[in-house]
C-alpha cells in the first residue's frame, strides 16, 4: 500500500508533495468518495477524486507508485474516468476580454462590463 499524498505526487497530479498534502488536508481530494488524509493508504482499484480548476477530476488507481516517473509511465498507474470539462461560456468571453492595448477601463466601460456580467 501506498500513502495517498505520495501517489498524487508520484502520478504527477500535484507538482510537490508538499503541495499534495496541503490540497489533502484542505479536501479538495477524495479516497472512494471519502475525505481523505495524507497518510490514507491507496490500494489497487480505488478512486481518487481531485478538486481542480472549478470541476473534479475522478481517477482509478490501477498501479502503485511511490517514487515519482515520467509522465508517460505516470499516466499508466491510473485510469482517468472525469467528465468532461465543462464548456466555456462564449457570450461572456466575448465581453469580458479587452483589447491588447486599449488601456484601463473608464468609470462608464467598467460600470457597463459589470452590468453584461451580471454583478
């Protein structure tokens, strides 16, 4: 069995361990749809479920890893069973975006960007 933080790490989810357990214990990672610790141990089959980017991300453990790899050998220790990401939502980057160079907003572009935005 291995610890939870190291096979988030050694998989490469998370850059450092450090970092892995701090998103552990904060619990934005789930070990079978419980909260996890840094120490819960993994073991083959289970589902580790990441908090990341505003959508959760699901993954089946299908290989123990302690030491961290390469991303290819990485990429083999899981099965990656997320849904789709959400779809952007086109109308309000079209708004949202300024153009390279067109400077800070006036007071009545920001008030009217804050009204298509709906704050």
């Amino acid at each position: 069995m291995t610890r939870v933080d190291q096979w988030v790490w050694a998989v490469r989810l998370y850059r450092t361990r450090s970092i892995a357990s701090s998103a552990i214990k904060a619990g934005h990672v789930r070990l079978n749809g419980d909260r996890a610790k840094p120490a819960s141990p993994v073991k083959v089959g289970d589902e580790v479920r990441v908090r990341a980017e505003g959508y959760e991300k699901v993954f089946e453990v299908v290989e123990l890893l302690s030491k961290r790899v390469g991303a290819p050998i990485a990429a083999q220790a899981y099965v990656d069973r997320s849904p789709p990401p959400p779809p952007k939502d086109e109308f309000f980057g079209a708004f949202g975006d300024r153009d390279r160079g067109a400077g800070r907003p006036t007071k009545r572009e920001r008030r009217e960007l804050d009204r298509l935005r709906g704050q």
